[in-house]
C-alpha cells in the first residue's frame, strides 16, 4: 500500500509529482518529451563582443539526457577594416550563423532549479557583405571559409511554471 503524504508537510515531492505527471501526460505516457528553446547567447568573435539568437529543437528522456539540433544567427553584423580602393572604399561587414547537434546531461533538478552540462559540435557559416562607398555603389556577398564548432559548459535553469523557465551558462 502507498503511503499518502499531506501537500503541506511535503510540497516538492508533491510539485516534483505534479510536473512528472504533466510531461507523462501530454506525452501519451512515455518517458520521452519534446524541447522546445529560444536562446540568446553572447560570445567573442575577432575581438568583438557579438551576440546570437537561436533556436533548439530536441527531445529530453527520463528527465536527465536532452538531445537535438541548434540553429544560431549572429545579430549584428561585425564591421570589418575598409578597404581603400583608387576611386572608392569597400566597406566590409561579416555575418555568421552556425548549425550544431547538442546533447546534455542534468546533474540535479527540482522542481523550480536545475543544473545541466551541454556539449554541442556543429558548424560554422560566414559571409562578408560589400559595399562601395561610392553613391550608386555595387554590393557583393563574399562566402567566408566554414569551421567546426565544439562547445562544453556548465547551465542553470529557473522555471517558474513546468515549461516555462529562465537560464544562463
């Protein structure tokens, strides 16, 4: 026989139920359920501070393993040195987005905090935009060479409802 435990002398073993039961049943009563995040990052590239805006679709089993893929975009172009030319200047601007395959394991998790490692590879794309300075200048896109992405780390999450939460990392 289950022992039945008071609400008021156990709350998160009653919230921690309460969330359990909500992501079983909108799953149809599998382990498994979908992820869904927006995310904003802020980084360094070429010595300037740059910021990303992306979006991650995956799936979370037995609520400690989280898989998927990201799709990143850089949100302000970097402003690249001119190039002098004889009669105008090319004005350069690179844009960078990048791709990657994501897998995380959380390390503790109640029912409002929880503490995760991610590690993501993926790729890198960037292109430069080109201006002439010039009034009816010419634009051009210049693809930049790609790269590899690995990144490991170590994230935290606020949620203040079951699939609604705040984080940083």
């Amino acid at each position: 026989k289950k022992i039945q435990r008071h609400p008021l002398l156990f709350p998160d073993s009653l919230k921690k139920e309460k969330k359990k039961n909500c992501c079983n049943s909108w799953c149809f009563g599998t382990s498994a359920v979908p992820l869904l995040n927006i995310v904003h990052q802020r980084s360094i590239l070429l010595n300037h501070k740059v910021r990303f805006t992306g979006v991650r679709l995956g799936g979370e089993i037995g609520e400690k393993i989280r898989f998927g893929i990201g799709f990143y975009n850089m949100d302000t172009p970097i402003d690249l040195e001119p190039v002098p030319r004889k009669a105008d200047t090319l004005i350069k601007k690179l844009k960078f987005e990048y791709v990657n395959l994501f897998w995380e394991y959380v390390i503790y998790e109640d029912f409002y905090w929880e503490f995760a490692i991610p590690f993501a590879i993926g790729k890198a794309f960037g292109k430069v935009d080109t201006v002439s300075s010039l009034p009816a200048g010419k634009r051009g896109i210049v693809r930049a060479d790609s790269a590899g992405i690995f990144t490991a780390g170590f994230d935290f999450q606020y949620r203040f409802i079951p699939w609604l939460g705040i984080g940083g990392g």
